[in-house]
C-alpha cells in the first residue's frame, strides 16, 4: 500500500454539518485518505459549508481564495465544496472559482467517493436528492475510540418553509431514520467510549422513524436510549415549539439519561412577525409551552435563536421581543441580524433599515447576555454533573460540560477524561464555572 493521501476538511454552520463531516471522512478513509489538521499539506480540500445567513455563505468564496497559492504550487490538489452552499449554488460555484474541482450536496454524501475518484480530471457535480438511503451506506467504519460525546442525526430536512431559511431548500423534505438503525449506531458509539449523545435534526422533535410497531416519535427513541448501558447522557437539538408533544415534556420530567437543557427557538415575540415569518406559534403559546416544560422539569435550561430586523419589523413589534425575552429567562440564546436569503419569500419585502436593525440586535443581545450571566451565577454552590472532554488551560484543571451544557473546570486527575462526576459549582466566570469534585 501506498503513503495515505491527506485530507484537509474545514466544517461550517450547524451540528449537523460537524456529523456530516465526521461520516465524509470515514467515507473518504476508503479511498486512502487520513484526515489532518491544516490546507498546507492536504491531497484534498474539502469544505463543508452553510448557507444560512449571507455571511456564513461568502466566507466561502474567501476561504477559497485563499486556497489558490496551494492549487498553484500543487495542480493535483482536489478543492471540494459540499454542504448547504454547495446544494443552494451548485454549479455556479465551479464559475465563480474554477479551482473548486467537486461540488456535494448534503443527500449525496454517499456517493462523495466515486466522486472524488472521478475528480481532477473532470469537474464533478452532484446535487440531487436521490432515493436511496444516505445514512445506509455512510455507515461508520469500525471501531476507531471516540471522544465521549458523539452526535448522531436522526432526522434530516424541514417541511416548515418559515419565510427567511434556507434549511427546506438545501437539506430537503423532512426525512427520520428508522429507530433500529439509531439505536445500532448509539451503541456502537458506546462501545467506542462515547458517553453522551446528542440527537440531530432540523426539527428533531419532528422525529417519526419506524419503530417496533408503527412509527416511533422523539420520546419513544429517547426511552430506548435510556436502556443502553454505558450511555450517560441523552440531549437533541433543535427542537421546534410545534412538535413539542406530552410525551417529551413528560420525558423531561422522568427520563433520568435526559438532559436538563432545551433549545427552543421562538424566533420572535411579535405575533404580527411571527405571522408574517409562518412559524404557526404565537408568543402567548410558547410561553404556555415553556410554563409546561419548567412544570416537568423545574431546573431546565432554555435556550433559543432570535430573528432582529425581519421585514416590517417595527419597534413595538422589537419591544415584544424584549418582553417574551424578560418573561422566559433564558439560560443561553443566540440572535442574528436577519439576512435576505436568495428564493425565501421575506427576501422580496421591504427590508428594515440596516443600522436600526444593528441597533436592535445590540439590545437583544446586551438582555440576553445578562440573562445568561444570572442563569450561570445561580450554579454557584449547586451539585451538578460533570463530563469531562478535555485537559484544561491551567496545570492539573480538567474541562467538561455540565448537565445544563455550562463549561466547568475543575482540578482533577487526567484519568477523568471521559467520565462523568458529580462536582460542585464554587464560582461563576464570564464564559464558564469552576468547580470541585465530590
Ligand atoms: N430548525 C431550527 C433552526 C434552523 S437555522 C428552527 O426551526 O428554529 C438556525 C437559526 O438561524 C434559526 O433558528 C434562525 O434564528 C436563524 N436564521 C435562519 N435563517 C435566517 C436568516 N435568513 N437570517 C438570519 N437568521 C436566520
Ligand atoms: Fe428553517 Fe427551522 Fe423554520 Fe425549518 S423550522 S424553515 S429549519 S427555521
Ligand atoms: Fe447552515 Fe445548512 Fe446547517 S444552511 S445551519 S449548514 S442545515
């Protein structure tokens, strides 16, 4: 056998895209690849890339440019583009930057073999959705360890069209895996040392994969998760305020493996911009829908995406936004500017002034972080779990994650790496807790 190629691969935007390219490097492994960490001496370039808001989409175009010295000095170099981007533009990425020598959308990963093979000496272009089942034949090779949280996706594309994003047009209808083939890959996972899991998909409260008998829904899978031994830790993301059924709050409340932390974004806090949005929830309905959710489980963590400067979004409709805000306290959210999106529908209507929008975003995101601040402090002196993924910066300090997914470090022996402890919160820093073993 000859040296292994080295692929380089750079990973964009959601969760989703970090699984993805977990499974494109296993795929690419049998065409002799290892992956590495920089351009400089890579084989092949393969970005995987988001298309959700503007930005994420033209720090493509960029990251390319910057590849073109490597190009030069090595003509065989591959530069591949797969992901949201690469679905949304397809061919008119090979026109803007004739070096890009493969383009893969997201329902095509299984055949990025082939593909690369074919690449170099043809431009190679896949972006269909075809029949058959991706995630079948992008089955993890065996048995490499892992780290001890994994994601696993089980529910890929939306059906919700909400009238900015991009998602239904470039990961496609809504599609769940059957719960069989999950649940072999979560014990797989957990042979090879995984000990948190977070389920993966658009709307994976939507979930509704073939199950025993009849299709399951999200709660079912997460109770037969909870039967796999060595398995610690369940969480999803994201979830959307429609598809949060009586059975996964009530699983929130029971579920021991179930974390207690939920992202549940709202978007906005105006019925009129939810309205116009299509997000088929009101203000009042998520607060009740949250009130159930805190009922289950007293102590849970919410967590949500905000939307500012929508079309027509006035300053009465913003203040509605502040106010849901103050009434949820959330314990971590995330805010974005809104960005007109090629072919969605908001991107036809008038556009919000761009530096009131700024202006807005700004106030969001000062009551926001503020919010998060209070929700950390309020760990100090509780007991919580810890799973630790890595050494810390400081000599003898190991970091994991908290059940409500804060950042703590704690001084600690390195043979805590990947187990769980219980720990206790001492203090509260901007960015993350400190602790100490029980
Ligand atoms: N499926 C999830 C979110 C998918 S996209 C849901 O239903 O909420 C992640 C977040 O990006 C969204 O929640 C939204 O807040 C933000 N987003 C999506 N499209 C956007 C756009 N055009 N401009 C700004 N933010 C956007
Ligand atoms: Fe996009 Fe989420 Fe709305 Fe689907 S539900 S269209 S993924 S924001
Ligand atoms: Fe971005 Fe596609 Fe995820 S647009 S957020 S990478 S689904």
């Amino acid at each position: 056998m000859g040296e292994p190629k080295k692929l380089y691969i750079k990973t964009y935007g959601c969760q989703m895209n970090v699984y993805d390219s977990e499974r494109m490097v296993e795929a690419l492994g049998g065409n002799g690849y290892v992956e590495v960490a920089t351009p400089d001496e890579a084989d092949m370039i393969l970005l995987n890339t988001c298309h959700i808001r503007e930005k994420a989409a033209e720090k493509v175009y960029s990251e390319l440019g910057r590849f073109r010295d490597l190009k030069v000095a090595k003509p065989d170099l591959k530069i591949g583009v797969a992901g949201c981007v690469a679905q949304a533009e397809g061919a008119e990425i090979i026109a803007r930057q004739p070096m890009v020598d493969l383009v893969v959308g997201p329902q095509s990963y299984h055949r990025l073999p082939e593909m690369e093979a074919r690449a170099g000496s043809e431009k190679v272009i896949d972006t269909e959705f075809p029949e058959e089942d991706k995630f079948e034949r992008l089955k993890a090779r065996p048995k490499a360890k892992r780290g001890p949280s994994a994601f696993l996706t089980v529910q890929e594309g939306c059906d919700k069209f909400c009238a900015f994003c991009v998602v239904p047009y470039t990961r496609g209808a809504e599609v769940s895996r059957p719960a069989a083939r999950v649940l072999e890959e979560a014990r797989d996972l957990v042979e090879r040392g995984v000990r948190e899991i977070t389920l993966l998909g658009q709307n994976v409260n939507a979930y509704h994969g073939a199950g025993a008998e009849g299709d399951w829904g999200l709660a079912q899978l997460i109770w037969a998760l909870n039967d796999i031994d060595g398995l610690e830790r369940i969480r999803f993301t994201t979830s959307h305020p429609n598809d949060m059924g009586d059975d996964l709050i009530a699983a929130h409340g029971d579920c021991a493996k179930l974390m207690p932390y939920l992202h549940l974004p709202v978007q906005s806090g105006s019925d009129r911009i939810l309205k116009r949005m299509n997000r088929s929830h009101t203000a009042e309905s998520y607060l009740r829908l949250i009130e159930r959710i805190r009922a289950a489980r007293p102590d849970i963590l919410i967590s949500g995406d905000f939307i500012v400067g929508f079309p027509e979004e006035t300053e009465v409709d913003f203040q509605a936004t502040l106010d849901l805000v103050e009434s949820v306290g959330y314990g971590q959210a995330y805010s974005f500017k809104y960005s007109p999106r090629p072919g969605t529908p908001a991107a036809e209507r008038p556009q919000v002034d761009p530096a009131e929008a700024a202006e807005r975003l700004h106030r969001l995101q000062a009551l926001i972080t503020a919010q998060q601040r209070a929700a950390q402090d309020a760990m100090v002196g509780r007991e919580v779990g810890v799973l630790f993924e890595r050494a810390g910066r400081m000599p003898g300090q190991m970091t994991g994650k908290s059940d409500h997914l804060h950042a703590v470090h704690v001084q600690a022996p390195p043979e805590v790496l990947g187990q769980l402890h219980r720990v206790r919160i001492t203090a509260s820093g901007p960015n993350s807790l400190a602790g100490a073993l029980i």
